[in-house]
C-alpha cells in the first residue's frame, strides 16, 4: 500500500453520547476524532473514549461520504475502540506493524480522517499513567503533536499501523517545552481482538475501580477530583487528598497506586491510608467493574 492508499483508509469517526450518559460530563456529549480500517469488512480501530457509551456513530472518508456505524467495543485497559461500519466502506484494511520493535528516533507519520498527516519521530517509548486509573507499561511518544489526535494512526517506515493517537501533551528537554502526542501501541490489540469482537469485551475479570481523578506529585498521589456517584465519592475521598498506603502497602507514584489497587477483585473493599490536611485517616473504598457505570451499545 502506498502512503496515499493508507491515508484514504483512515476516517472521520463522530459520536452521540445522551445526556444522561456516566462520561457525558467529562467527555461531552458530541465527540470527533479519526479511526484507521483495519478489516476488509469496514471494521475501524479507534481511540475508546471517543465512542464509549455513544448512541450514535458516523464514519465519513476522504471523499466526504457519510456511514452509519455501530460501537462495537471499547477496552478500558488499553483504551482501544472498535466501530464497525453498516455500509460498505470499500476500503483496504491497513496491515499490523511492530510496534515493539520501533524505537526512539524512528521517523513515523500521525494521520487523521480529514487527511491533515504530520510527519513526526518517536520521541521515548515508556510507562504512561493516565489520571483516570489507566497504565500502560510501554506507550509510544511522538512529536510534533498532531492537531487532531485522538484516534489518529501512526504509520511506521514500512506503512504499517503502529498505533493509535490517545493524548496531546507537553515535554521539557534542556529547558524548553514542547508539544507531543502520547499513542497506544497496535501491540496490545491483536491478544485481545477476538474477545473484544465476539464478546464486546476481555475474557477475564474486570479491574477495581475507584472513580478517583488523581495526579503524581514529587511521588506522592494527590487526588484532583472523584466521579460523582462513584466508589471514591460514596467512601468520602476529596480533592487533595493524598493517598500513602493501599492495603498494607505504600503507595511510591501512581503507576504503583493502580498495580497495587489492581491486585484486588472488582467490587473488592479497598483500605486506603489517605492524608488529609497533614492528617492521616484510614478509608474503606468498596470498589466496581467501571463497565457497570456506562451506558451498554445498542444492538443493531
């Protein structure tokens, strides 16, 4: 496939999301990124939050043709998005590169659906945790940023998909900042494709969910903001706390808070040692399945 085929196999994905929706809030109501095909049958791979909970989804290609699609899945641990579409796109799927093997300095392309392509360079490969109770041992960094991000492709040397585009954020190196692009890695897709298409989600149990916005700060895990309704909010966990222990362990950053939270079952009670206006006191977080707070896609 030449870079123009591959870029024509890259669409516009908007979505619909009711007002009632869990995320409608945080996320918003209306929401547009891009989506790459990756199966002759119209199925798109996208970036999760742009359809989770949508009743609606539409995919509009290059030559502004308009289809109706469906959310087919979305995973929480990677944050990958599947759309099937309900009308032929008649576009090629894109083939599975390596990401594993891509390293730093490699020069890479981030294409979206309304066919802006930036010509960028893999900056780092490294753990990224998200402040939404989201790791990933090893995402891909790019830059320059992408514009319009959120569900772009990463194409490799070889115009194979890398990736998928998930954030827009900021870097210092030798003291000035720069803009870059944080993207999953095609790698975590392939284990987990066949669930996520026979069964909307990952044959295995669900992880504990608190519902706690929270940040790293000089390694302590400050919280910004808990979901309303959540399992954080019903236990009386606040803006500025800080969490120190989970269990009997303390807590070193917060990738390590979500490995150590992560031990326990979904819908486990969670003790959590929090310090509070320099005091400490002990929380008991009953955790939940996240899926059990968003609205389910509508069969078609």
């Amino acid at each position: 496939m030449t870079i123009d085929t591959i870029l024509r196999s890259i669409v516009t994905v908007r979505a619909s999301i009711p007002d009632d929706a869990f995320t409608a809030n945080a996320l918003g109501t209306s929401r547009e990124g891009s989506g790459v095909v990756i199966r002759d049958n119209g199925l798109v791979l996208t970036i999760g939050y742009l359809i989770t909970e949508a009743e609606e989804v539409w995919l509009t290609d290059h030559n502004g043709r308009v289809i109706p699609a469906h959310a087919l899945a979305y995973d929480q641990e990677t944050g990958f998005g599947l759309v099937q579409a309900l009308a032929p796109l008649s576009l090629p799927a894109v083939a599975f590169g390596d990401a594993a093997r891509a390293m730093a300095g490699d020069p890479v392309v981030l294409a979206d659906g309304i066919g802006q392509a930036v010509s960028a360079y893999i900056v780092t490969k490294q753990e990224f945790a998200g402040y939404w109770e989201y790791l990933l041992d090893e995402a891909i960094f790019t830059a320059p940023a992408h514009p319009s991000w959120g569900g772009a492709a990463l194409i490799g040397q070889d115009g194979r998909l890398l990736g998928i585009g998930s954030l827009r954020l900021q870097m210092s190196r030798a003291g000035e900042i720069a803009d870059i692009n944080m993207v999953v890695p095609i790698d975590l897709l392939p284990p987990i494709l066949d669930d996520l298409l026979t069964r909307g989600q990952v044959a295995k149990p669900p992880r504990p969910w608190l519902g706690a916005f929270s940040a790293e700060s000089n390694g302590e895990v400050v919280v910004m903001s808990v979901a309303e309704g959540s399992p954080a909010a019903e236990a009386g966990l606040r803006q500025g706390d800080i969490i120190s222990d989970v269990r009997d362990g303390e807590v070193d950053g917060l990738a390590d808070f979500y490995r150590k939270l992560w031990q326990n079952p979904a819908g486990a009670e969670i003790p959590l040692r929090v310090v509070r206006d320099g005091r400490e006191t002990w929380l008991r977080v009953k955790s939940a399945d996240r899926n059990s707070f968003l609205k389910k896609p509508q069969l078609q």
